[in-house]
C-alpha cells in the first residue's frame, strides 16, 4: 500500500541543489519562514564536496503562495530550484483507477475460451434470454458514472475534461467501499435531449447510472426522464445521496435534543439540486413545517398536506419571483437551518433568531454558510460537509450502499422507499446510548455502513416491487 502521508491541499516537494558548506540550509528554512511556508520533511538525495541536493517539504496557503515560495528560493545566493511537485497532482498523475483481468491469459487455451471463439456461445445465450447478461457479463456490478461537468464540485461549469479526475475518484469510491466496478463518461454535451439519449444508448451496459455534478434544473429534467426510459436504477448523487445522509444525521440529532419530525420546523436555504432532494425526502419523513429560501428568500412554504402531495414536484410549489419573506424571516422560531447554497450567508446574530436547542447543517463547500467557531457555540448540534470538524455529512455514506443493494437484487429503480430505508439505515448504526451532539453520523470508514445500507434498500426494493432477483447472497449462497 502506498503511504501518502498526511493531508494537505497544498502541499509542495521541491528538490533544491545547495552549495554544500555550513549555514545554507539556514537559509532555505528561513526563507519558508519569511514566505509562512510550513516546513515539513527535508531528505538529502545526494552529497557532493561542493554541493548538495535535498528534498524540501512544505505546505503554503493556495497556488499563488506556492508560486511566490518558489520565486523566493529561486532567488536565495547558491541555491537552485531543480524542480518541483505537487503532491495532489502526482496522486492524479495517469489518471487514479484502471482495468484489470480477473484471471491471467497465458495460455491458447485460455484465450479461445475468454475470446473467439468460446465467447461465441455466451453471446448466443445471452442473444436468446437477455436477462444471462447479469450472470456472464460485468452488468450486475457495474454503474457509469455519467457528467457533463456542468457543475464539477463547487468549482462551477468546468466541462468534461475537468470533470474526468472527479469520477475518477468517484469510481474509486464505488470499488473500495462496495465492490462496485464504476466507470467515469464524461459528455462532450450539456443538452439534456443528448445526455439522455446518449446514456440510454450506453445503458446495456452497465447495471446502474450514477448521474453527477450536471446543474441545475437540467439535472431534474435528465434523471427524471432516464428513470421512466430505463430498466435499471438512475440516480442523480448530488441530490439524493445528500438527501439521505442530511435524513440520517437530522433522524439523529433530533433525538440528541428529544423533538420530533412533526413538530420542527426546518428551513432549508438553497434550492438547486441538492436542496429540492432534500425538502422531498424531508417531507418523505414526516417534517410538517417546512420553508425553503432561495437568494431572495423564502419562495416555498404552504400547508404539510399540500407540499406533501407536490414534493414530487416541488418545482410547482416555488414562487422564485415572488418571496414571502427574508432568510432572517424564516429563522424566527425556526428549529432546524440546513444550508445548501453558498459559504457565509448567515451572520452568527441570525442563530440567535431560531428556537433553543437548535441544530444548524451549514452544508456549503468549502466555506460554510456561517464559520464553524461562530456557530458552533450557539447550536445544540452543528454539522458541515467537511471532515475537519465533527458531524461530516458526507455522500459517500448513501451512494455505494445504496447502489450496491440495488445491484445485488437487480433493481429497475432506486425509489423514494429505498432511499428512506438507507437513511434509517445509516442513522441507526449509531447506537442511542451513544449518540451525541458530535456524533450523530457514522464515519464513511465504518465497515458496517456498506452492509447495512445495502441490505436495507434491497430489503425495500423486494418490498416495493422493483426487485428482479431475491439477493446477491441468497442466490450465491451453496445448495443443500
């Protein structure tokens, strides 16, 4: 296993060539010093009677502090820069996953049967009863995870190119947590008519789409329409997987404060993707009092009854243009504030508006919609998306279970039914008599998460119907 060390955004390992005499390595730390470089390891890689290389280590704030530390080395009296590395860029560098034969091909022998002409007649079976291909092909653990790098993390439309290194790492995620083979299709198009029409056209092969950073409203539009056209499960990750671990952290930090779904009420600020998903499976659950602000405030509220019967269309409840109220407005009283839209929209005075033991999801990447140390003394229970501060609300709790249950029961569908089921799933990992106002959701690390999220979406997708085989594990289990 490779040993990548500790995290750091930044952090750079630059090879220097020194004169070799007393005092000139002083120099290089001192320059660190002056620039706020954060020195790290140091390594000679040679000795010579009149010179030196060594391997510097150093963390600096972004690229541009990076840059301006090199200039300044550069410009020490006998020191040369030889070369420099980004430790994150060489992680990346030729790409992070690849294919790999599930049994060596040495021999004729072997190569007649996994090829022509032995393949032939898995081919013609398959021709005969389409439903073979699950049992001899990678279609039942496959998933595509399909882009158009519309909206590639926070960073905004960044196209396909940008966005291939993101499901790289998303394909990553799939195999190490779950087993799941994962491919990245990263489309050359924005149009929603060629995206679905290109990925009904690659869907044979594949198990499962996992759609991902596509903008929106045309993430809606897309998944909505692949979801009606293809027989296998279609689901936009930014959306619901936020939606079902945001569902598991609330289940569970409202039993920290001792209230009930019915009886809070949530405002949720930010309605783009993310944000719709998680006001549908909110109400899903039960919340009664709801509000969702845009950037001009509140623009959904109404009776429970009829957001209920609309959350499937919540596009229809949103008055964009003509809100009812301000963000500030909607705190008053409020008990829940989940935050799904931009860093630094609340001031720490805004807390104080909302109910006592209140809980604050401030869910915006990478800054926050109020700064941790401001809010934290002012919450019952804080959560962000980060993993530097306790209660990390993180996709990668719902997606590779919730596929893999999917998969393991050839599912056509992951519905509204598995996606509560996962996140029950993944709040009750958490035992009672130990949850906490800083422990209120599983770690992705968790060896259980996979396997309980996985049997309980199975479990509701027999239960509801969309099931075409019983389980992975009941059927690969021995006979007799």
């Amino acid at each position: 296993m490779t040993d990548v060390g500790p995290y750091s955004n930044y952090r750079l390992s630059v090879r220097l060539e020194l004169a070799n005499r007393p005092g000139m390595f002083a120099r290089v730390a001192t320059t660190l010093a002056e620039e706020g470089a954060n020195l790290g390891a140091v390594d000679i890689v040679s000795a010579g009677p009149d010179k030196m290389v060594r391997d510097v280590t150093f963390d600096v704030q972004n690229e541009e502090h990076g840059e301006r530390v090199l200039i300044r080395l550069g410009q020490v009296p006998d020191v040369r820069v030889l070369s420099a590395s980004d430790r994150i860029f060489l992680l990346h560098l030729g790409g992070k996953i690849r294919v790999e034969s599930k049994l060596p091909l040495t021999t004729r022998n072997t190569l007649s049967m996994v090829y022509t002409p032995g393949v032939g007649r898995v081919s013609q079976a398959i021709a005969k009863d389409r439903s073979k291909v699950y049992a001899f092909t990678t279609k039942s653990n496959s998933v595509a995870v399909v882009t158009d790098g519309s909206a590639v993390l926070g960073l905004g439309n960044l196209g396909p190119e940008a966005a291939l290194p993101v499901m790289e790492g998303k394909a990553m995620l799939f195999r190490e947590f779950a087993g799941i083979d994962a491919w990245p299709i990263c489309l050359s198009t924005q149009n929603p008519d060629e995206i679905v029409r290109t990925v009904q056209s690659i869907a044979p092969s594949f198990g499962g789409i996992n759609l991902e950073d596509i903008s929106a409203p045309r993430c809606f539009e897309i998944e909505r329409r692949l979801k009606q056209t293809l027989d296998i499960p279609v689901m936009h990750d930014d959306q619901h997987g936020t939606a079902v671990v945001i569902l598991a952290a609330l289940k569970n930090a409202l039993k920290v404060i001792g209230k009930r779904f019915e009886e809070v009420r949530v405002v949720v600020n930010g309605l783009g993707a993310a944000g719709m998903a998680c006001c549908q499976i909110l109400l899903a659950a039960g919340v009664s009092h709801l509000l969702g602000c845009g950037r001009h405030g509140i623009v959904l509220s109404g009776d429970p009854d009829r957001l209920r019967t609309c959350r499937h269309d919540l596009a229809t409840c949103i008055q964009a243009d003509r809100p009812t109220g301000t963000l500030q407005d909607a705190l008053k009283g409020a008990d829940v504030f989940i935050g799904l839209s931009v860093g630094n929209v609340l001031r720490s005075e805004d807390l104080d508006l909302m109910a006592h033991d209140r809980i604050v999801f401030a869910m915006a990447n990478p800054d926050p919609e109020i700064a941790p140390d401001l809010a934290m003394s002012r919450c019952r229970v804080f959560a962000t998306g980060r993993s530097d501060y306790p209660n990390q609300i993180n996709n990668v709790l719902a997606f590779p279970g919730m596929f893999r249950g999917a998969l393991d029961v050839q599912a056509s569908d992951i519905n509204e039914a598995m996606k509560l089921a996962a996140a029950e799933a993944i709040a009750t990992i958490i035992p009672e008599s130990t949850l906490s106002e800083d422990y209120i959701i599983p770690s992705v690390f968790d060896k259980q998460v996979v396997q309980r999220v996985s049997k309980a979406v199975a479990d509701a997708a027999r239960a509801t119907g969309v099931a075409r085989r019983r389980s992975r594990i009941a059927e690969d289990a021995p006979k007799g």
